[in-house]
C-alpha cells in the first residue's frame, strides 16, 4: 500500500497497492522524495491490478471479528458438548456397574434355589476370577444366557467343593 500520509489537500492520492515486484519501476530519477520513499511511479497495468485487489479486500474488511466470533461460539458449544459427554459416560459407566451388579445378585439367588449353599459359593482366587469373567457382563439375564451360566458355574463351584476338603484334609493331619 502507498504511503499517502505525507500528501495534504486536493493533490493528496488515492492510496494504492502497488506489488513489490514492480520495484525497480517505482524509484524516481535521482533521489527521490525527502523521507526516502520511492515515490507515487509505477506501470499502468500495475495500477489498475492494485485498484482491482483493493476492491476484492473492501469485500473483506471485519471478516477477522467475525471469524474470532465463530470461534468464540465454536469454543463454547465445545465446552458445552465436553460436558454432555463426560456426563454421559458417567452415567454410562454407573449403568453398566449396576447391571453387574442385579446379574451378580440374581446369578447368586437362582443358584441358592437349585441349592448351593452361600459356603460353596466362596470361591478361591483363581476360580473367582474365572467366575468374574463369566458373570460380570454387563448384559441382561435371560433364560437362555443363564443355561450357559449354569453349566459354567457349577462346574466352577463343583470344582471348588473338591478343593475344600483337601483344604480340610491339610489342617487335620497338622
């Protein structure tokens, strides 16, 4: 863009962007003006492409504020959409422990029905990690989920019996 500033009154140009290419058309003979500038020189068709880039940046004067508005408003619906989410898989995660545990607790009830005792029920690490795995999934007890659960437990918990009196067995040679 041109430095116009120095200019005062009817003569003062209209300021225009003339590219820095075109620097060795712009220098006066001699040595120029007294501030140093290059002067108001340059070719015509270089003129005319500045008018035409300063008519296409008229069209864009406030697009920064308006992009920083977007931005502002992007930032805090963001805020906004984190917020949901985190929420949202609290509560999903609060879900899924409660739908373990009511399994858990009915798994147990309906083996306390078929007559398993709460004693054969406690298991030894390694066969509670096995009955975990089983278990705590967190879907739905239905009856044709809990056909396969039962053949898996009992067999965990018939497994579990024999070791109890090996246990007992141990302590009563001591």
């Amino acid at each position: 863009m041109r430095d116009v500033s120095k200019y005062v009154g009817v003569d003062k140009p209209e300021p225009v962007f003339i590219p820095t290419t075109c620097s060795k058309f712009l220098r006066p003979r001699g040595r120029g003006y007294v501030d140093g500038s290059r002067g108001p020189y340059c070719l015509r068709e270089e003129l005319e492409a500045g008018k035409a880039i300063r008519e296409l940046m008229k069209g864009t004067e406030g697009w920064e504020e308006k992009a920083r508005e977007n931005l502002r408003i992007i930032n805090e619906e963001a805020t906004q959409l984190k917020v949901f989410i985190r929420t949202l898989s609290v509560s999903d995660i609060s879900w899924k422990e409660n739908m373990i545990k009511a399994k858990r607790e009915s798994v147990r009830n309906k083996l306390r029905v078929l007559g398993w005792e709460q004693q054969e029920l406690e298991l030894s690490d390694d066969l509670k990690r096995q009955w975990d795995r089983i278990v705590d999934v967190p879907t739905p007890l239905t009856e044709r989920n809990w056909a396969y659960l039962e053949l898996k437990l009992v067999s965990l918990i018939t497994v579990s019996r024999s070791q109890i009196p090996d246990v007992q067995e141990e302590s009563g040679e001591d």
